[in-house]
C-alpha cells in the first residue's frame, strides 16, 4: 500500500537517516588540518593577546593609571576566556554532537 504525501513527509522528518560519516567527501583531511592550523594561530595570539594585557595591568597599577589597570584586567580575563573556548572547542562541538544525536 503506498504512502500518502502528508505520510512520506512526518517519516522523513521523523527519521531521516542522515548521520555523519568519515570518508564521504575527498579532502577531509586538509580540512582538518586547515581548522588545527586556524585554532593554533588563535591559541598563539591569545598568548600574546595576554602578555599585552597583562603588561597594561601592571603598568597602570604602577603609574596610578586606573583606566589602564582596568583595561588590562579585561583584556586578562577575555584572552583567558578566548584560551579556554579554543581549547575546549573540539570537546564541546562533540558533546553537543553527542547530545544532539540523542533527540529523536
């Protein structure tokens, strides 16, 4: 017997047996390392992000220059914020990955 419209449409959107897979599409592996290269730049200039600020912090503490002090605070605390999201990043795409494969 063979399916109306209205119940190919609630199947499909129900299951539609999509899942992802390694090795469908030539050049994965380039676009690994394209995306490894982009986070390692990222954690350097993070690196330097923070020396910057942290030198701004300390030089405002020591001259008085409370704007200063207060800037390399937050410039301290987005850059430690920055190096914990790049890190962290593979790990939290997989866990919502994870999470997300479990909704039906």
């Amino acid at each position: 017997m063979p399916m109306s419209l209205a119940d190919s449409v609630i199947t499909l959107a129900y299951d539609p047996g999509v899942t992802p897979k390694e090795g469908g599409l030539p050049g994965l592996s380039v676009l690994k390392n394209v995306v490894s290269s982009i986070n390692l730049f990222g954690i350097v200039a993070v690196v330097g992000a923070l020396a910057v600020s942290l030198g701004v912090w300390a030089w405002g503490h020591h001259t008085g220059g409370h704007q200063a002090e207060a800037n390399g605070k937050k410039g301290a605390v987005v850059a430690a914020g920055a190096a914990l999201g790049l890190g962290a990043a593979n790990g939290i795409v997989a866990f919502f990955s994870a999470l997300g494969s479990q909704v039906h």
